[in-house]
C-alpha cells in the first residue's frame, strides 16, 4: 500500500507539471501509441479519484456544434465558474475546487478546442467566439445568472471579456496571472506572443526546461514518467501552435487603450492574485490591471510562486478566494438602479 502511495504521489507531480498552462497538455486517451498504457491506465483512475475527493463528476452536454466535457459538484445555489489557460484541461483546477465544493456550484469546463471538448474543425477559437460559446454553455446549464467567474492566464481574459460583455449577471471576478495587453508587461511572452511557441515541446529532452519556466519550484518525478509525459506533450505541439496563432492575431486586433476600455466595462467586483516569480506574465502588471477595474481590490502577490499558483499553491489560492466570495454574494450590481422598468 505504502508503494502504491508513492507511485500514485509520483504520478500527481508529474500530472501537475503536465497540465501546465503553455505545455499543450490534452485529454489522456489521445496519448501516444508507444506509451505504456498502464501508467495511463493508473493516472485516469486517480483523477477520478481526485475529482471524487474534490466533490467533483464530469458531465457532458452538447450546445450548438459543441460537445462540452466538464466537471461540476458542490452546492446547487451560487454557481462558480472555473476557467483553465491556454491548452489546459478541467482537471487544473481540481485541488482549489476541493475547498470550494463544500460551499459553491463550482463548474470547470473544458474550453474549446482543448480537452475533452469537441469542435468542428471549422471553429473559430478566438476569445470573443469562446467567450459567446461559454455564455451558451452556461445558459445551457442554468448558471448564466449572478455567475462568479474565475479564470487562470488565458482563461483570465476569457473571464474578463465574459465580465465585461454580461455585467448584469456576472456577480464576481477572480483573475488570477491573468493574460492581457498590457503596458507594463516587459516578459517576452507578453510583450510579443508568439515566443510562446519557445515553450512548445518538439522533441525530447524541452520537458525539463518548460518546467522551470512555468514553476518556481517544479516537483520531482521519476525519469521514466517524464518521458511519457513529453511524448504526449511533443504529440500535440503542432495544435498548440495554431492556438498560439490566435493569440498572435488577438494582439494585433487589440491594443494597450483598446484593452483597458474593455475592461473598463467590467462592473463585477474583481480579485487580482498573481506568483511574483512569473516568467511568463510579469507580476508588476498586476497594479494595472487594477487601476483599469472599477472595483478591484488590491492585487494579491504570491512569493516564491510562478505562473500557476492553483497549482504551485492551490491552498493560499483558495485561502484568498473564499472570503472574496463570501463578502461579493449579496453585494448589489451597480447596474440594477438604471434599469428602466417596461410597465
């Protein structure tokens, strides 16, 4: 039993690092053909378990021309939705969902083009068409009303652009290392988009250098693991190139001012959180992403954390996040008192 813990410890590191924004992780059964599948077979039936032990099950539902693969648990009141980053997966998010099921109807969904997720091979992945598919999707499930919307590095300006087209049915923001078109950003990641593709993986031996560009402090793992890994991840390099592209054109559609006038729009009471060792998106850009919110609190900077504090540190994140929640519930929307009654 001892040995199955520490196997089972082995493979959660190596799972976090993996499911790391930027490294193209995807869904497990589009593994390589050569991999070992039990090492598959043991890493699915853990984060089953992990989803169990968050109060999460994965559902699925079909809206339009898309197969949506999500998990969902906790209380029916309060909805909470969770977004992952650029090629992530749902299962990112489950450590800081463990705390939050016990109060909150938290739903993490696969985004488009990314995990369990199913498009058309037509589908326009741009951030305001997923930002249209994601506000179907949570009609489509009930929660589209006083929604609290979170989101991690892409899926930061995801929530922010959802916040800022729906003001009068987001009740909170929670933007954490959040990507944007910023001023102040001086990474090469943020200033230009497209050195993104310097974090892909393409052949063996770039898993360990990404590693320590996404993490301050990367758990170990057994060599022969890390291997898998990368072969999945030098697997799907070339799909993650081609949502890089999108994010290449984003930047050339919006501009510093464009950005801050939408998210100028953005009504909801908002909580920054960002790893102050983020190679990826500078920590400083954290205060401007403030000063363009109406209702921002002041910024929350992890020491000693990267670009993916709900995973380098899933217990300060939840720690932060829940008061958060708890004093936004009953806050009013500015917006209610301009409402013009039709009768």
């Amino acid at each position: 039993m001892e040995q199955l813990n520490t196997r089972l410890t082995h493979l959660r590191h190596a799972l976090y690092i993996s499911l790391a924004v930027f490294c193209s992780p995807h869904s497990y059964a589009d593994k390589p053909r050569d991999t070992k599948n039990n090492e598959f077979s043991i890493l699915q039936k853990y984060l089953k378990q992990e989803r169990i032990h968050a109060g999460l099950s994965t559902k699925n539902i079909k809206v339009g021309d898309i197969s949506w693969t999500y998990n969902e648990g906790g209380d029916t009141s309060k909805p909470a939705v969770l977004l992952i980053g650029l090629t992530g997966t749902r299962d990112h998010w489950n450590r800081v969902a463990h705390y939050l099921t016990p109060h909150y109807h938290v739903i993490i969904p696969d985004l488009p083009t990314d995990g369990d997720t199913t498009v058309p091979k037509t589908f326009d992945s741009s951030i305001p068409n997923i930002t249209s598919e994601l506000r179907q999707f949570a009609q489509a499930i009930h929660i589209d009303k006083d929604l609290n919307i979170a989101g991690h590095s892409l899926g930061g300006s995801i929530a922010t652009v959802y916040a800022s087209q729906y003001p009068f049915d987001t009740q909170s923001l929670f933007l954490l290392s959040s990507a944007g078109i910023y001023k102040q950003a001086n990474t090469s990641y943020a200033k230009d988009p497209k050195t993104l593709k310097d974090l892909l993986i393409y052949k063996q031996g770039d898993f360990a250098h990404v590693i320590h560009k996404l993490m301050m402090s990367p758990p170990k793992m057994p060599n022969e693991l890390q291997s898998a890994q990368e072969q999945i991840l030098i697997s799907k390099a070339s799909k993650t190139n081609q949502a890089i592209d999108q994010i290449v054109k984003l930047n050339r559609i919006y501009t510093p001012d464009s950005f801050a006038r939408l998210t100028r729009n953005v009504e909801a009471p908002t909580l920054i959180m960002w790893g102050k060792q983020d190679q990826i998106i500078n920590y400083e850009v954290a205060s401007e992403l403030q000063a363009l919110l109406k209702r921002a609190e002041k910024p929350i900077i992890l020491n000693n954390v990267g670009h993916v504090p709900i995973i380098e540190a899933e217990k300060l994140v939840a720690q932060h996040y829940l008061p958060f929640l708890s004093k936004t519930q009953d806050l009013k929307n500015p917006l209610a008192d301009k409402l013009i009654p039709f009768n």
